[in-house]
C-alpha cells in the first residue's frame, strides 16, 4: 500500500504526473489522496522530491 | 466527534485559539484534533467556513 | 542545537524580535511550521503610514497601495471621509504580506538569525524545572533544540504561553472571525480603504474594502465569535455583502482568520517565555489592526531579552521590563480600545445611523479616530452615556 507522509509533503503533485493509473492519486489543496487504483508500482516514490510516498508491504 | 471537514478548511487556526481544552492543532495546513476534545462546540461556531462539526 | 533564544512563528512579531536580538549580538533560532513565510495571508493587510516608518524602511515592493483617507459607512448607507494617516493609525498603507513578511523574515535572517521553515514547535524542554528549548518536528523528524529563553510569536492559535502555564484561550466574545476575497471590480476605489458597519452586515465587527492598486482590493468581513449563529457565518456573510455591494466582482483569492478582539493579557511573560503578536492578544480590539502592534511589541522583547541574557536570568522578574514598556502606551490603549468595542458592540443599527447622521455636517475630513469619538460623545450624550468614564 502507498503511504504518504503529510509531515513531509509539500504538496508539489509531481507524482500526480508519473502515476501510470492516472485516476488513483490526486493533489487536493494541500494533501495527497491516493484512490483503490493504485497498483504500488512506486514509480511516484522515486519521484517526490521530498521523500513523502513510501510503498509500504 | 468533531469532524474537521478538510475539503473546507482553510487553515486558519481560529478554532485552535477559543478551544478551552487546547486539544486542537494547526499542523501546517490542516487541524489534528486530540482526545481531551470534549466536544463543546465553540470551535464549530468560530470557524469562518464551517469546516467543523459536532457529530453524533 | 544550542542558541541564546528561540523564536515560534516566523510573522512581523517575532521576524522583529529575531532581528533586535540577531542585531544585539545574540544566537538566534526562528521556526515557522509553514513551508513559506508569509502564505497564506489571514489578514486585511492595512497598516497606518506613521506606525510603520517608525519600524522599517519603507519598500515599495511590499506596499499595494497608499491611501488618501478612509470612508465609514452606517448601516444605512450614509457615509463620511475620515483622512489620511487619521482613521485611529488603521489606513494608510495597504501592504503586500506575501512580500513583507519574506523581507522582515531576511533581515532577521541578514543580521544573524536562523531561520528555519516547515519546523514546528510541539513542546517546551524542561531540565530541573526549567525551560530550556522546545521539542521540533521537521518534515516529519522530531529534534530538540535547546535554548534559555523562548519567545512565543505563533499568532492566534498559540501554544507556547499555554505550554508555560499563560491562559491564551479567546473567549468567544474577544475573537473576530473574518472571511475576504481578493476582489477585481470596475467600483473599487484605490485611493480609499472603506468599513462598513452594521449588525446585519458584520455582527459585532465590520466589513472592509481595502485597495491593493488598480481596481482591486481585499474585500471582507468580520463576525465577533459570541454573534455568529450559524455554521460558516462570516464565510456566508461575504458572499452576501459581495451580492450588494460588488455583484461583479471577480474574486481571485480567499482568506480566512481570527483576530484577537481581547482584553490585555495580565501576564505576557513568564519564566524563560515571552509571548509577542496575536500570541498575546495585541492586536487593536477597535480596528482588528495588529501588524504595527505585534511588530513594536517584537522590537520591545528583543530588547529586553538581550539585556535578560547577557544578565544571565531570564526569570519573569527580569523579562517584567518587557511588560512595563508594552503598557505605556500601547498597552493602555488598546485596553481603552477593549472597553470602546465592548460599548459598541452594544450598539442597534438605528443607534448607527444616528450616529453617523450626527457628524455629516462636521468637518470630519480633518478628524482622526481619537477627534471624531470626542466629537461624537459631544454630540450624542445621550446615546454614548456609557462612554462617559473612557478618557480618549
């Protein structure tokens, strides 16, 4: 399951923008909404320049 | 329990400043609510944009 | 981590306490648990000319517009001007926040203060029953950073007086909670900042049109805590007084916050803590006004921590002279300013009217705040009977 740190978010939504699934992840105002979608291919992970989104087993 | 409806909210941190059990928070951008809330509702009546509410 | 003091929340108050004490020679450690200083703005961003010469260096770059005076409106309508840098040290400039408080926080930072964002205080250290800094969370890492003497400036939700043991709660009744658009309208006058009250309008407060340049202004009301009947009042309410009175406006930008509307505090220091700003309920209960308050109260603590660590005690009895120089005058005034709110709260909208009526043909165009409350008590005994013991 994906895991996003709000301590460590600053809300940039770039992995909004690599997420393959599209519809599964969202950058409301401030924080991040991660949907059923969501494969936990991590590919957001790696892009969060903040380290926020973990792919927790 | 009071819900903090974050779609709403804007961050302002009023309600933290009337809560007579200082159980809430203004984390950044958004409110942590503690267990010593004891669900009296002034906070629901301060903030701006009614993004509190006491639920049954 | 180890500094001389360390300063909660990053506004004009405690950039201004970082930047005496950084200036004074002393380490310094400033924490603002947003990511950017200065966003989001929760305030109508109006500041009087003469308060804010005596503080800083004017900069262009912050100021949205500069004003010739101020129009009051009563509840029905009828107005009069009230002129510049005289309508109770309110108008004058209206600043740019976003920009300003960024600067004051870089001149802390140029004379020597650290300055640390996206940190927050989540408690005060204690070591044999003294405080000596605060717990920190940063980006979701808890640290400690040690420090003697804490100055609390975390606005109006603060914690660090309530920590230390200092009551901080607003009762409803002494907290004004406001709701504003960043508005475009064709009506918007850019050389006029304008308060309209009304029990109707802003129960227990007022609404305001103040310009930030060409045809656009911060457009919001206020609701005293006690009035607000519903859920989301004073959001509401705008949304009410733009339909009369900027139907067209564009808005392009929302803000929302308390202001203290509050007695003086008895204490705003105790062992190892000072509390400056809304922290300590300094803003003006008359006007909502608390940017030049906070900021003087800032330059104030600064001054009286340095001399408290270079004395090495910074025990309440040694931080009192922070107190002492608040009251006189400012602390005094605005608890005059506390006494004159708690009066015309009390006020119908007929009283409002009447009172305004009562000065149409006064030459208030030279009065300030102070001139025209005198001229209105002498007009309207009656009325204002109430107000007879208030000395201006």
């Amino acid at each position: 399951m994906l895991d996003a740190n709000r301590y460590k978010c600053c809300y940039c939504g770039a992995y909004v923008s690599v997420c393959p699934t599209c519809s599964s992840m969202e950058l409301m105002e401030t924080w991040i909404e991660v949907s059923q979608g969501c494969k936990d291919c991590s590919v957001c992970t790696k892009i969060c320049p903040v380290g926020a989104l973990e792919a927790e087993v | 329990m009071l819900s903090v409806n974050r779609y709403k909210c804007c961050y302002c941190g009023a309600c933290v400043s009337v809560c007579p059990t200082c159980s809430l928070e203004l984390v950044e951008t958004w409110i942590e609510v503690s267990q010593g809330c004891k669900e009296c509702g002034i906070c629901t009546k301060i903030c701006p944009v009614g993004a509190l509410e006491v639920k049954a | 981590m180890k500094y001389d003091v360390l300063v909660v929340g990053a506004g004009p108050a405690g950039s201004m306490a970082a930047k005496t004490l950084a200036e004074a020679g002393l380490s310094v450690v400033m924490l603002e648990k947003r990511q950017e200083i200065g966003d989001p703005v929760r305030c109508a961003e109006a500041v009087s000319k003469r308060g804010l010469k005596d503080l800083v260096e004017v900069d262009p770059r912050w100021i949205a517009a500069d004003l010739k005076g101020s129009r009051v409106f009563s509840p029905d309508g009828a107005s009069i001007v009230l002129s510049e840098e005289q309508s109770g040290g309110k108008t004058g400039y209206v600043l740019e926040r976003k920009i300003f408080d960024r600067t004051l926080a870089m001149e802390a930072a140029c004379a020597g203060a650290e300055v640390m964002v996206k940190t927050r205080a989540q408690g005060l250290l204690k070591r044999d029953g003294k405080i000596c800094g605060v717990s920190a969370i940063r980006s979701g890492d808890t640290f400690q950073i040690e420090a003697p003497l804490v100055i609390g400036a975390d606005g109006i939700e603060s914690k660090v007086g309530r920590w230390a043991g200092i009551d901080t709660t607003l009762k409803p009744k002494d907290i004004s909670t406001c709701a504003q658009f960043l508005v475009k309208d064709e009506s918007i006058d850019s050389n006029y900042c304008e308060f309209y009250f009304g029990n109707k309008i802003a129960p227990g407060a007022y609404a305001w049109i103040f310009p930030k340049g060409e045809k656009v202004a911060n457009v919001g009301l206020g609701v005293l805590g006690s009035r607000s009947s519903g859920i989301g009042e004073p959001l509401r309410l705008l949304q009410e007084f733009m339909k009369s009175h900027l139907p067209k406006g564009k808005v392009v930008e929302m803000d929302v916050g308390g202001v203290p509307v509050a007695p003086q505090l008895e204490a705003m220091t105790t062992d190892g803590v000072m509390l400056v700003g809304d922290a300590a309920h300094q803003s003006d209960p008359l006007t909502g006004g608390g940017i030049i308050t906070g900021m003087t109260a800032g330059v104030i603590a600064g001054e009286v921590a340095a001399d408290a660590i270079s004395r090495g005690d910074v025990k309440r009895a040694s931080l009192r002279d922070y107190e002492d120089r608040w009251k006189e005058p400012n602390g005094n005034k605005l608890q005059r300013h506390y006494d004159l709110k708690e009066f015309f709260i009390g006020l119908t909208d007929e009283d409002l009217n009447n009172l305004l009526h009562s000065l149409t043909n006064e030459d208030t165009v030279k009065m300030d705040l102070r001139d025209m409350l005198k001229s209105l008590l002498k007009l309207n005994p009656k009325l204002l009977w109430g107000l007879r013991h208030v000395i201006f």
